[in-house]
C-alpha cells in the first residue's frame, strides 16, 4: 500500500490508499478520488512528506551570511514568524545598525550633508534629527532612515 497527501481545488488536505502510484493516477484520470470534505474531484497529489523534509533540511547548509543579510533573508516567511520572532530579528537589525554606524548624536544633519557632498569620510552615522530635518535632507538627495529604538538599547544621553 502507498499512502499519498492529496488535495482538492478547495485546499482541503487528506490521505488517499492506493495499491502503487500508478493505482492513483489511474484512479484520478477516471475521477473517482473524492475529496472526503467537499467531494471535489479535482484532486492533486502534494509532495511526500521525506521530500519536504529533505529539502528543509538543506537549507542550514547554506553558506551563513553576514548579519545584515541574515535579517533580510530569515528563515520563514514574515507570515510564518511569531511576534517573538519578529522582535528578535528586530532587535537583531538594531544592533547591526548599532555596530556599524557612528554615533554623531546632535550633529547628525549637519554630518549627514557634510559626507553626503565628499567633506566628511563616508561612513554610516546615526544621531538625531526632526522630521523636519529629514524631509530637509531628503530634498537634498540624501537618504535618511528613521529607526525607532526600543527603549532599552538608547543608552546613555550624550
Ligand atoms: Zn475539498
């Protein structure tokens, strides 16, 4: 016996018994497989369960990434992600933002201009700025993200 995960058009999932795959397919192209839900008879045939484990096993093989695109490629789809996860992988962008900007504090739009026309070394900076000193900014051409930081990582006021 074979033991086969079907579907309907209607997305209802269930077992179907066949003596071989060749049982199934006969059966099928005669219509006679019902979905036990809705009797739709327009069934198809989900990949095995050793298959799907297969390939979710290949993935961790992957050549780990640096960070930054460990947050733009997590493992699940957002959909799949609990809060929990989210948060984390939040908490994760923080820190790299945090890791590899300068902390320019007050100065940021003043900074912000003076890389952005070739007066200051190019580098990522953070700090603080109005919106109306990043509307200011972007009129100028320069990209500015605003990053809400949760409370516990502000540290220190300078
Ligand atoms: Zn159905």
């Amino acid at each position: 016996m074979k033991v086969l995960n079907l579907r309907c058009a209607h997305h209802h999932a269930f077992e179907g018994w066949f003596g071989s795959e060749e049982d199934f397919l006969d059966q099928n192209a005669r219509k006679v497989i019902e979905c036990p839900m809705c009797a739709d008879k327009s069934i198809s045939r989900l990949p095995s369960a050793p298959r799907l484990n297969l390939s979710g096993a290949r993935e961790p093989a992957q050549p780990a990434a640096d960070k930054s695109l460990a947050v733009a490629k997590p493992a699940a789809s957002p959909a799949e992600l609990s809060p929990a996860d989210m948060q984390a992988l939040w908490l994760q962008a923080v820190d790299h933002v945090l890791q590899n900007t300068e902390d320019v504090g007050e100065s940021f739009p003043e900074e912000a201009r003076r890389i952005h026309y070739g007066e200051s070394a190019h580098r990522g900076i953070r700090g603080q700025a109005t919106a109306h000193e990043r509307a200011a900014l972007a009129e100028e051409g320069i990209e500015v993200m605003a990053l809400p930081l949760p409370a516990g990582l502000k540290g220190p006021a300078h």
